[in-house]
C-alpha cells in the first residue's frame, strides 16, 4: 500500500492543507521549513521531535529543529560521520529505528540517543539540489512510535520540506553570484583607476600599466586588487 493511499488522522489532513496554503509569497523559506517541521511534529504520534538535516557538499548542518534533543542528535552523528539521519540524506533511503535498545546499526551512537530520551526514530530523505542531500528527521520518546500511519505522515510532508529547502538553496545560489558580481566590478573598477594613475605618471598605455600592475602582483605574491588598492589610497607604487 502507497503513502498515498493510507488514510490519514484528521489533524494530519488539516496540516497539510495548512502547509498547501502557505507560500514563499507570504513567508520566508526557514519559516516555511520550520512550518513543516513543527506541523509534522504535532501530528505525530506520542512526543516527538524533529530537525531538517542539509549535506551540501558532504558537509552537514541542521537547518531547523524543534527541540533541543533532535538537535543534539543530530550533531552527535555529524561528529562521528555516521548514523540514521545522514544514512538517510546520503543514500536516498527512508530509515527507520523501532527501538534504540534493540538497534544493531551504529551501537555507539544509539547508546547516546537512549541517553538523550530517544527511543525511536524516522529519517525521511529529501530531494533538494545537485551536491545537496537532506533529510527530515522525526525522533520520538517511546518505543515503536512510527507505525504505518505515522511513517505516512513523514512521508507525505516530506515534499513540503524538500520544496522550501530547494527554495532556501536557489536563492543562496542567487545571491552568492550576486555578491560575486559585485566584488569582480569593485575589483575591476579599482583595478582601472590604478591603470589610470600609471597611464598619467609614466605616460603608459592601458596594457603597459595593466602589466605593470600584474608584475607587482606577481613579485609581492599579492592579490592585483591588492595592489591596485595600495595606489589608488596611496599613491605610492613600486615593483617588489
């Protein structure tokens, strides 16, 4: 039987068309993702907390959480590099912990989760972006607390995390181009006004000062912007 043909508790169905109506129009994309993440977790059976864990480039971070356990799991298994969350983000595979007395997977770390008052756990993957995985991951204080209709539930607000996370990661992606822009025309247009000074004191030519700059740059071991700085504030120069 598919996730989505499981029916689902009344206050599940009122959370997603909860989380259908909200947009990134109206809310920002953390708290969308904190949206998903808390509504999960009223939802959920029993108590029950969660965290969004993000791999980008292998390296993790928790990007929401609901509690102060799921947090402190989560990094648990970020310092050992291993453990159901990044399982989960790294294979693609919905993993899951009846029990973490009785686990056999990663013994160590399941003895901090007993000792944290984790006692079950569900990781559901997310699909986000290229070189980024994540992982919605729902931790809970009693045995056995996902059954079908509680792995259903992660299931089926998993999308709406994936959703917001692949939102959060474009516009990243967006504004760190932005900001490169922006440095390379700084760059560019201190770099001229140097080539400009060198051009009036030596009666040079753009590429004549432009190599002469590059020589500094290369004698010094200094960035050229570097260079080019020191003269436009200083208008001192000279080759190293």
């Amino acid at each position: 039987m598919s996730s989505e043909s499981v029916p689902l508790p009344a206050g599940a169905t009122a959370a997603l068309e909860q989380l259908g109506r909200l947009t990134l129009h109206e809310h920002s994309m953390q708290n969308l993702l904190q949206a998903v993440t808390d509504l999960a977790t009223m939802v959920m059976p029993g108590d029950t907390e969660a965290s969004v864990s993000l791999l980008e480039d292998e390296r993790p971070t928790t990007a929401v959480f609901t509690g102060e356990m799921a947090l402190e799991l989560d990094e648990r298994q970020y310092e050992r590099g291993y453990g159901p969350c990044l399982h989960a983000a790294i294979t693609g595979e919905l993993t899951e912990i009846a029990d973490t007395e009785t686990e056999t997977r990663w013994p160590d770390y399941m003895q901090v989760a007993i000792e944290r008052g984790c006692r079950s756990h569900l990781s559901v993957p997310l699909s986000v972006a290229d070189r980024v995985t994540a992982a919605l991951n729902l931790y809970g204080r009693e045995p056995n607390a996902f059954d079908e209709p509680g792995r259903t539930i992660a299931l089926r607000f998993a999308p709406y995390a994936s959703v917001a996370l692949a939102s959060m990661h474009a516009y990243q992606d967006a504004r760190d181009m932005a900001n490169n822009l922006e440095t390379a025309l700084q760059s560019r247009a201190v770099i001229d006004q140097a080539k400009g000074i060198l051009m009036e004191r030596y009666k040079l030519t753009a590429d004549q000062a432009f190599q002469l700059l590059a020589q500094a740059s290369m004698k010094g071991n200094t960035k050229l912007r570097t260079i080019a700085e020191g003269l436009v504030e200083t208008g001192e120069f000279r080759l190293r």
